[in-house]
C-alpha cells in the first residue's frame, strides 16, 4: 500500500484533484467509496470541495497504466492504447488531453491526442482532408485473400451501440471506405492489413464481419460457433501504423510511427 500527502493548491473537489494528480476517475472513485483518503487526518467520505492548503493523504495499491508512450513532445503525444478503456472521459481525463479521433474500447495500438487546443485544431483538421493515414492489423475468420478498396454504407442505431453495414446506400446511413490486404491466409484464419479512409463507429469490426470473414475475438460482430471455436478472449484488431503527412506540427510532420501486436507471430511486414 502507497502513502501520499498532497497539498491543495487551488480549491477544487476532491476527485478533480486526484485526476489532476494523474491518478484515473475510476481509481479516485474507488479510494473515495473505499474510504482511503483522508482530508488535514479526517477520513473523507464525499466529494467534498477542498480549500487551499488543505492536505489530502491517500492510500492505494498502484495501477497500471492503461497505455504506454510512443512519442511526446510540447502539442502532442502518441501512445499504445490498452484495451479495455474508452477514450473520451477516460484516456483524455487520465492524460489531461484532447482527443482528435479515436479507438473502441477494445480496441488497442497507436492513438495520437492533442496538449493544447492549437494542436487540436490542426489535428482534426489534419484528419479531416486525410493527411494522416491509419493503418491496422487484424486476425479474421475463414480464408480470405484480396487487395481491394471495399465501399459501403453503415446506419449506426445509438441505443444499442451497434452498426449494420449495406452494399447500397440507405436512409441516415453514411459511406465508407476499408482498404484491406492479405497478408497471410489458409482455410482457418486470414491475416490482414486493413486501412481506413475517414473511419466510423465499428468500421472494420462491421465491415469485415458482413464481408463474412469477422474478427477473431469480436463478441459483438462475429459468429457464437467461431468465438467458441477459436478461444480468444479479445478481438485480435490493432491500430499498428499512423502516417502523417504535413500536419503542422513539427514534431510529427511527414513522420511514421509503428509497432506490432503481441498476438503477431510469425509474419514480417514491410
């Protein structure tokens, strides 16, 4: 168990400060309902608004962090993105960033966020004319060998946080586009790189499942007998490879950055 004091420095509620102090909403919360935090030796039981030079002493286990840092400078930042936390209202709140685009929950691999809101302004623009490409892995169900541009529409339905897919366009739907190559295919399984032009709410998961070759792992696209036939407790879907193009801003102007997934064996990407 970890002890530390921490000196209110600008009056705020107690959570603020935590998150302010780089620990995660869900982490301050549970301290809090734990009654592991204590306010000038009180415990504290609320979130509560602490006043200047109040002191807070916390103790916790230590967490791990949901992601690793690729490559930082003063306007952004690059990580690997973990699976299992969202980015908007919890990558951005545990960073202090802005989110530019994104990744589904369960989804890992690159993720590019903005420090300033000048950085986040030429990021969205950025990825608004396309001047970042973003580039992904992924395992998918079935034999499946093509190089091929695939255009479709997609109708989200808010309430149940799921996409269909139709070759042909439908009211409220919207177009896109999925750039997918085989890397290495037999009959059980196909290795892919898929990249997307824009991106949508569960592009690649949806397209590729109505395309009848889902991805390993996925319980909310793919079939009952395959996620029971092939034992993975994740979707093998990871953002490997970002390239930007001139953003504007230095750091990152016409670079690429790329790593691989742990589930990669046995394949060398060029």
């Amino acid at each position: 168990m970890i002890k530390k004091d921490i000196e209110v420095l600008k009056a705020k509620k107690v959570l603020d400060i935590l998150v302010d102090n780089s620990f995660s909403y869900s982490q301050a919360q549970k301290m809090l309902r734990n009654k592991d935090i204590k306010v000038n030796g009180k415990v504290c039981k609320e979130n509560v608004k602490l006043n200047i030079g109040d002191i807070l002493t916390l103790f916790y286990k230590e967490e791990i962090k949901p992601y690793e840092i690729v490559y930082e400078d003063v306007e952004c930042i690059i990580i690997n993105k973990f699976a299992g936390i969202e980015v908007e209202n919890g990558l951005d709140n545990i960073l202090g960033t802005f989110p530019v685009h994104r990744l589904d929950r369960n989804t890992e691999g690159l993720l590019v966020m903005a420090k300033t809101v000048e950085a986040k302004q030429k990021l969205e623009n950025a990825f608004r004319n396309h001047l970042v490409q973003k580039y992904y892995l992924t395992e998918v169900v079935g034999e499946f060998v093509t190089d091929k541009l695939y255009t479709a529409y997609l109708v989200k339905d808010e309430e149940k946080a799921h996409v269909k897919i139709f070759q042909n366009y439908q009211p409220n739907s919207v177009k896109i586009q999925t750039k997918i190559k085989t890397l290495k295919s037999n009959k059980e399984s196909s290795l892919l790189e898929v990249e997307i032009i824009g991106g949508k709410t569960h592009q690649i998961r949806a397209h590729l499942a109505y395309l009848g070759h889902a991805i390993i792992g996925d319980g909310k696209y793919g079939r009952r007998e395959d996620l029971k036939r092939f034992k993975e407790k994740r979707q093998k879907l990871f953002a490997y490879k970002l390239v930007f193009k001139n953003v504007g801003i230095e750091g990152i102007n016409n670079r690429e950055f790329k790593i691989y997934p742990k589930w990669l064996k046995g394949v060398t990407i060029s």
